[in-house]
C-alpha cells in the first residue's frame, strides 16, 4: 500500500497537501536523498512561495549538497523578517558546518542559547 502511495506522489505530488509534502521532503533529506527532497520543497514553493518550512527544508539540502551560498541566500532573507526564529538559526548553523566553517556555527548555537538557554540541540 505504501508503494502505491508513494508510486501517486511520484505522479502528480501538487494534489498532496504542502504539510504532507515537507514531511516526505524532509524524510527524504534526513534518508540521504537532498535531490528527491528538493524536489518536493519545490512543489511546494511553486505554488507557496512563503511556505517558510519548504525553504528552510530547501536551505537545509542546498547545504548538504554544498551549495552553502545558495542556503544562506535563503536563511538570510528568513532571518530579516524572523531574527529569531530558531529554526531558521539551526539551518544557519548546518550551512555553516557544511561550509567547514566551524566558528560561525558556534556562534550561531550561541545565539540560539542567549535565546533559549535551555535548548538541548544547541548545547
């Protein structure tokens, strides 16, 4: 059954809703697979430009596919109306680390803990 599912997606993903959409791109991302998970970010942001997780999504496969620039782009635009969204500080912190820039990434978790100092992930 889920084959079939996922045989549908294939077909014709706009009729799925964007949620049910960013959850399978992101499966797919945390499964290694940044080229079908861009894929879906972008149905997504064909149709909803300012589906925030789409793009965050979207940044978070750029930079694993080191394409750091392009996902800053993104994050950097996110960060102006939202400068402290915290998700958005996380994808930050991977472009970061996908870019070997290790310092920023500190200091991008250290922003994170001024904002919420008890936030595990950051630590």
């Amino acid at each position: 059954k889920v084959a079939g599912v996922m045989g549908d997606l294939e077909a014709d993903a706009g009729k799925y809703p964007d949620y049910f959409l960013s959850w399978i791109a992101w499966s797919f991302f945390k499964n290694k697979n940044s080229e079908k998970a861009m894929k879906y970010y972008q149905v997504i942001l064909d149709r909803n430009p300012d589906y925030i997780h789409a793009r965050i999504g979207l940044a978070y496969c750029l930079a694993s596919e080191k394409q750091t620039g392009r996902a800053f782009e993104i994050l950097d635009k996110l960060l102006v109306s939202a400068p402290r969204d915290m998700e958005v500080m996380f994808a930050r912190a991977y472009a970061f680390e996908m870019s070997g820039d290790f310092g920023s990434a500190v200091r991008e978790y250290d922003r994170i803990l001024e904002i919420a100092p008890e936030n595990q992930t950051a630590r």
